[in-house]
C-alpha cells in the first residue's frame, strides 16, 4: 500500500505515518516530561524540523547539477527526494544535545524517539509500505493494437514502470523528465503504462505536449494500480533484471530523484553477477 484514499484523492502514505510518528513522540515526551513538559516537546519538533532540514539538503547537495537547472525545484518536496539516514542522524543528534544540556529530559526524549520509531516501524509494516510485490501477470495493449504481458516486457534488463493518465497534473510535470531519462539511460527499459484511457486520446495528449516516448501501453481497465498496491496516480515501479519490484513511489518525481533512483537501480544490476 502506497497511499490512503480519500474520496476522489490519494496521499502517499509514507508522510502520513511519519507526522503520525511525530505526534505520538510529542506526546509521549511531554507526558514523561513532568515539569518539564514544555520542552521535552519543543525538543521533539525541533529534532524533526533539523532532521527533515538535512534530510533535503543531504539529498539536494548530493544531486546538485539537477537542481541547478531549476533551482526553485529545491523547494518543492513532493519529488521524493530525500536521503533518510541523514536525516535520522541529525534528529537523533539534536535529541541527544538536549539531553546532554538538561538530564530531566533524558528519559522522556529516549522514549519518545523509541515509540516514534517503534510506531512507524510496526504501522508501515503491517500497512504494506516496505512490500515489493511481484509484477501481476497483465495483459496491456500498445498504441498499434500489439499485446503483451507486463512480466514479459519488464523481463531481462532494469525497467521503470510509469503508471499515469493524461487527466493527473503530477504525470503531466513529471513525463519531460522521465523522457529525457529514457533517451539518457540506454540501460534501463521504460515502461509508460497509462491508466484507463484509450489509443486515440493518449495518442493526442503525447503530440500536443511534443513529448517522444518509446514503450507506451495501454491498460484500459486500470487493473495494474490495485494489483501492486497503489489507489493513486502517479505511481512509479522500479524493476530489477529478474523482474522484481526493488521500490514503489507513489506521487511525483522531479528529474533529480528519478536519477537517484536509477543510480540506484543501476547499482543493484551490476552487483547482480556476483551475488
């Protein structure tokens, strides 16, 4: 499960459980925080604001020559970018100063950040955020009336698969960056899977928004977004040569973090041989 559906829209799921986290150790540490409260729990949001800050930043500074391009991209978090590590590291480093600073908030923040992580661990577990599924046996058409199975067309060399529609606004901001990738990364397959929308009206969005793309197909029934756990679009698969899902991304991808993730992608295909 990549996102929660309310009505007509989606959120990504991940943000959610991670502010729900936050709250539960706010909480938690101005409970045990006693007189002291107050700050156990400013203590608690400054972590986070720290952590999320150099999360991006970690991430921005490590893609700089794609931000550069668009600079105002930087701020736009939607794109997934972000390097988890250093942002846990610094959130966990402030926890600790403040701590060091007053011993009465030592135990209250310890817990706290211990029932964030527990809380986020056993929710995004049981709510399906780490699964890879395997790629559903689909049958889809192409724009000249071909057919084949998805597993099939994803066998044999990484592949990302795009699932979108003409109607989203994130599918339409993100294609140019996913069509200059495909023409960059020779060994990676693309796969550009739209949702429920016919030949003719696909055919015509791509030419008035001069967008070239090899490996469109069609799914009309819009089976493949339940079938791998995503209820909104755009959701991007990221597939090793055996055809299996090494990350699901529910939203948007600016060029920057789609190219992280193909580094990534890249890197698992050439440690394959030597596993």
């Amino acid at each position: 499960m990549t996102a929660l559906q309310v009505g007509p829209l989606a959120f990504p799921l991940s943000p959610l459980l991670w502010f729900a986290s936050l709250l539960l150790a706010q909480w938690l540490a101005g409970r045990l925080g006693g007189a002291q409260a107050r700050a156990a729990g400013d203590a608690v949001w400054l972590a986070a604001l720290v952590g999320f800050g150099v999360a991006r930043l970690a991430f921005v500074a490590g893609a700089a020559p794609a931000y550069l391009a668009s600079p105002w991209s930087m701020l736009d978090i939607r794109d997934g970018g972000w390097s988890p590590a250093a942002g846990v590291a610094a959130a966990v480093a402030v926890l600790a100063w403040r701590g060091w600073r007053q011993a009465a908030l030592r135990r209250p923040l310890a817990a706290a950040a211990a029932a964030g992580a527990l809380f986020w661990g056993a929710s995004s577990t049981l709510l399906g955020v780490h699964d890879r599924p395997t790629l559903p046996t689909i049958e889809l058409t192409s724009l000249d009336g071909r057919t084949a199975d998805l597993p099939t067309l994803a066998r044999g060399q990484p592949t990302v698969i795009n699932l979108w529609a003409s109607w989203c606004a994130p599918c339409r901001i993100e294609m140019p960056a996913f069509a200059e990738a495909q023409q960059r990364e020779r060994g990676v397959r693309f796969l550009f899977v739209n949702q429920g929308e016919g030949a003719a009206a696909v055919q015509r969005f791509l030419a008035a928004q001069a967008l070239v793309l090899d490996g469109v197909w069609l799914d009309p029934g819009s089976r493949l977004g339940p079938a791998i756990g995503s209820t909104g679009l755009p959701t991007t698969l990221f597939v090793d040569a055996r055809g299996r899902v090494v990350e699901r991304h529910f939203g948007m991808l600016s060029a920057a973090s789609l190219a992280s993730r193909l580094r990534a992608l890249q890197a698992g295909a050439a440690a394959e041989p030597s596993r």
